[in-house]
C-alpha cells in the first residue's frame, strides 16, 4: 500500500501508470471506512487496473461546525480495513491546506436543480462543497472511473451532472447500498449510534420496504401520508422529511406515469444521528 499526502507525487504516480495503458479507479471517501465502503473498493479492484481511495473530511459540505468537529476520524484503522482486502491499494489522504491552499471555500454549481430538494433544501451550500471537492478529485487523480454508492443517491446524481458541466473524462459507477443484518445502511455515522438507537434505526429501512410495497397500489401522497403516520407513531425517530421523487430528476411527483422510474428517499433522526436511506420503488 502506498500513501500519497501530496498531489504532486500522487499525480506523477498515476503519469506512470497511465503510460503503461492502465486504467484507474477512484473511490472518493472522509474515512470512517466501514462494510459499505470496501464494497465499493471490491468493485473498483475488479474493474480498474490501479485502485486509488482518497481520505478526506471536507470540510466545505459541511452546514454544522459540529457534525465537521464530531465527524470521525480514524486512519489507520481505515489503512488496516484497506490491506485487509488487497495490499496494492493507494491511499491519497492531503490536508485541507493541499486541497484548497489558504483560502478554504466552495465553488458555485448550477446542477440544474438536483442541489435544492431533499438534502439541498436542509444542508445549505452542500452540494456546492461536494461538487467543489470531487472536481479537485477528479482534476488531481484524472481516474478512468469512479465509485459512488447508492445510499448518498442525490449526491451520486449530483456527480452525474458535474461530470456533464464540466466535461470531465470520467466514467461514474453507482454501486449497491450495503446494509446491516436489521437492514440499516451503513454509514460512518452508524458509530455515533448507541446499541438502542441502533436498533431503533432498523425501522427507517422497514418502512421503507412497506412504502415500496403500497406504492404498487397507492398515489405517492397516499404513501407519504402513511410514512409521516408511522414516524409520528415511532417516539425513537423523528422524521425530518420523506420524498418520492423521479429517479433521474429528483424532482417530488404528483401522479405516476408509466414507465417513468421512481426513488423514495427519508431523512430521520436517531437521537442526536442525522440517518439517510433510499430505495426504488419500480424498476
């Protein structure tokens, strides 16, 4: 495994390889590795020659100095996950003084959209921190591919969009959400949950699938109005929103059309944990 805190090295690294005909993967994380991120790792091994995770907590997609403060920090337990699932993996972990010199601030984005529902609507300006790191990613490592999972889907269509704006040479692959035994998507922010609220949270996933299951029969304000229902039945989650929207556009539906693909997504607290999930309601 090698370790690159520099561009500059970690660029003329992938010159090389890129020489050779070789194609690079890239899985952009903030570390806090867990079961969710090896398995977008095991698919970047499988289709890339040269795999490349960067370890950042960017601290521009960050709304609350405290969630940034409190947000987990772990490298050389991520390095341990890491080699136990292959050994010629780079890591590219920079400080934010590399990333962004001395001035740390987003870029502005027009994704058309994409940015102002659901998370765009409660996370002020994280879009734009997201858009602005990942384009630095890209501009830096210069992967053939990269890999983002499913859980963080408005972000994965998000990305989609940057890659169209800016014309970037990279081909974006979405990946499955990994979930735990009681179905909870796993997050680094899991290990802030206590054993109760971890179990508490199983019921974000469950009310999921039985929202899937109603939508074959109902009109997605039926199904809304049900999940809101349900939250407010559940004193160990508060819900903070819940949406069905069209799966390219993120845009909340008024009546369903045939043959359009629809998504359901749900923002909930356990305690003081901030949860996401998603899932497809028709294929």
């Amino acid at each position: 495994m090698q370790i690159f805190r520099e561009k500059s090295a970690l660029q003329k690294a992938v010159k090389k390889v890129k020489s050779n005909g070789l194609q690079v993967g890239l899985v952009p994380t903030m570390g806090a590795l867990h079961e969710g991120h090896l398995s977008l790792v095991q698919n970047a091994l499988e289709q890339s020659d040269q795999v490349i995770v960067s370890i950042f907590v960017n601290p521009t997609q960050f709304d609350n100095s405290e969630d940034l403060e409190k947000y987990p920090r772990n490298l050389q337990k991520d390095l341990s996950l890491l080699e136990s699932i292959a050994q010629d993996i780079w890591v590219f972990s920079p400080d934010p003084a590399e990333m962004y010199g001395e001035a740390i601030s987003s870029e502005h984005f027009d994704f058309e959209g994409l940015e102002k529902v659901m998370e765009g609507k409660f996370r002020a300006g994280h879009f734009d921190g997201v858009g602005t790191i990942v384009k630095r990613l890209f501009k830096i490592v210069t992967p053939d591919k990269a890999f983002f999972g499913e859980k963080d889907y408005q972000q994965l269509q998000i990305i989609k969009k940057l890659i169209r704006i800016t014309e970037l040479p990279v081909e974006i692959v979405p990946c499955p959400i990994l979930r735990e035994e009681n179905g909870l998507a796993r997050s680094s922010r899991n290990e802030r949950l206590n054993s109760r609220e971890r179990e508490n949270a199983a019921f974000i996933y469950q009310t999921l699938q039985d929202a899937r299951e109603l939508f074959g029969t109902k009109s997605a304000e039926h199904v809304t109005n049900w999940v809101t229902a349900e939250f407010q039945k559940n004193p160990d989650l508060q819900l903070e929103y819940f949406e069905i929207a069209d799966s390219e556009t993120l845009q909340k539906i008024e009546k369903k059309k045939k043959g359009n693909h629809y998504r359901a997504f749900i923002a909930a607290y356990a305690g003081e944990v901030r949860l996401i999930d998603n899932i497809a309601l028709n294929n």
